[in-house]
C-alpha cells in the first residue's frame, strides 16, 4: 500500500527569480516531491499551475489520496472550477496539506471560510518551531524544537477556525508567535497547514522540515477510501421511517421531490 500523493505547486518563482531559482532549480514542487519519495510508503508525483487543469483533472484526483499545496504570487489564476472539485475530494476524504503561503489561496480559504489572513514580514529571521504535541503522529521523530536560519515571520492573528489540534508554534526573531502547525477534519476529509516555506531560504531541503511533511502525509491519508455519499441529501419517505409514523400538518414538498440546493 502506498499513498498516492500529488505535490501541487504554483511553480512562477522559480522561472522569474534567480534566488528561489538558485535554491530550487527543478521548481519547490519536485524537491518536496522527492523527500516525500524518500519514503517507501509515499509515491509522490507533481503537478504545477500552468498544466491543463492545473495537473487535476477529475480523474487524477480522484486517484489521489494526499493533495499538498504550495502557492503563493497568483492564487487568482486558479480556476474557482478546479478549488470547487478539490474541496469536493477533500469532503469526500483527500488529505490536504497546505504550506505557507498557500494560507491564501483558492481552496484552503475555500475550506476554512474565514480570511485565513496573517501578519508578515520578509527580514531572514530565526525561526523556532515548538512541539507542543509531541505524541502526535506528525510530530512522530521530532524534537521538542528546531530552528531555521532564516524565514519568512508569520503573525498571529491567524484568521482561521479554531483548529482540531494544534502540533507546533513557531516563534520569531523580532517577537512574534504563530500557530505554525494546525489541523482541521472536513467532511470525511484531514487538513493539516504548516507554516514554514518562504521561497527565498531553502526551507524544503530541511531536514526537520521535511519530516513534519511526510508525516503529514501519512497522517492525512484516510485507507477506506472516498464517502461519495457526503454530498447527498436524500429526502426519507413516511413509510421508510425507521419507526411507523402518521404524516401530520401542512407541507410545502410533494413525495419524493428533490430538496433545494
Ligand atoms: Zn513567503
């Protein structure tokens, strides 16, 4: 058994920045794709922006049981069609794992139903990360904290639901804190966003980094399969009562219609 995973990623830095270029010249997409890989229980594949249907077709996702998702300069250019059919994969029990700057995009806003806004700033500070659940499956090797040289700060207030668990906060150079990984359960779906991943610093070759991801994976991956049925709303007859009833008062449907959407 292996998790089919599919690494999107946005994939324009890495063509327009000498930097990120510099530090991911085969796009962040295929490094992270090839840690996870690295892993006998993960198969990891890729998909960018720029493929038709974004690399998402129907077919692929419906193939796919982990979707993680980097995006970041052009959220916009990702059609509401394709955020509505991951949302839809997600409910039915796809695992989603959105990194960093993918806090805005398309599909995890879609998700969250909240801005999912932070605070931010791009100075190359310390970032330290604090396991604060350490029996947590993606806490699974890591220790009580690690650091990285140089990220992006992210800030609280992070605009999101109150998560399912909280497995790390982050703190940074100038004094902020952040809820750096946090998971949520929609519809028979898991979501678990992680924060660290600015483009410029080699986050993704990390070590540490590249452990909370898979463990991720392994954790969002649901084994029995997709719950078509979330999506219906079936109207129940008076004579399939579970127990015998006598239809009473006025009513506005007639047998076996259809309830509104
Ligand atoms: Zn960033």
């Amino acid at each position: 058994m292996t998790i089919n995973t599919v690494v999107w990623g946005e994939n324009i830095h890495e063509h327009i920045n000498e930097t990120v270029r510099s530090i991911y010249p085969d796009g962040m997409h295929n490094t992270i794709a090839d840690a996870l890989n690295t892993n006998p229980e993960i198969s990891a594949t890729t998909a960018t922006l720029q493929e038709p249907e974004h690399g998402l077709s129907q077919e692929r996702l419906d193939k796919t049981d982990v979707l993680v998702w980097w995006g970041h300069k052009d959220h916009g250019a990702v059609q509401d069609e394709i955020v509505e059919r991951v949302a839809k994969r997600v409910w039915e029990g796809m695992g989603l794992i959105v990194l960093h700057s993918g806090h805005f995009s398309k599909p995890f806003k879609r998700l969250m139903g909240t801005p999912c806004a932070l605070k931010w700033r791009e100075a190359g500070e310390r970032e330290r990360l604090w396991t604060i659940n350490p029996r947590h499956p993606i806490a699974a090797g890591l220790p009580e904290h690690f650091e990285l040289e140089n990220e992006e700060m992210y800030g609280e207030q992070f605009s999101v639901p109150e998560p399912l668990e909280t497995v790390f906060i982050s703190w940074l150079q100038g004094g902020e804190v952040f809820r750096s990984g946090l998971t949520w359960r929609s519809g028979a779906g898991n979501i678990f966003y992680f924060r660290p991943g600015h483009e410029t610093y080699p986050t993704y070759h990390d070590a540490n980094v590249q452990k909370v991801i898979s463990n991720s994976v392994k954790w969002a991956y649901n084994p029995v399969g997709a719950l078509k049925s979330i999506h219906d709303a079936p109207n129940v007859p008076v004579d399939k009562a579970l127990e015998p009833i006598e239809e009473r008062g006025p009513k506005l449907h007639k047998a076996g219609e259809a309830g509104y959407r």
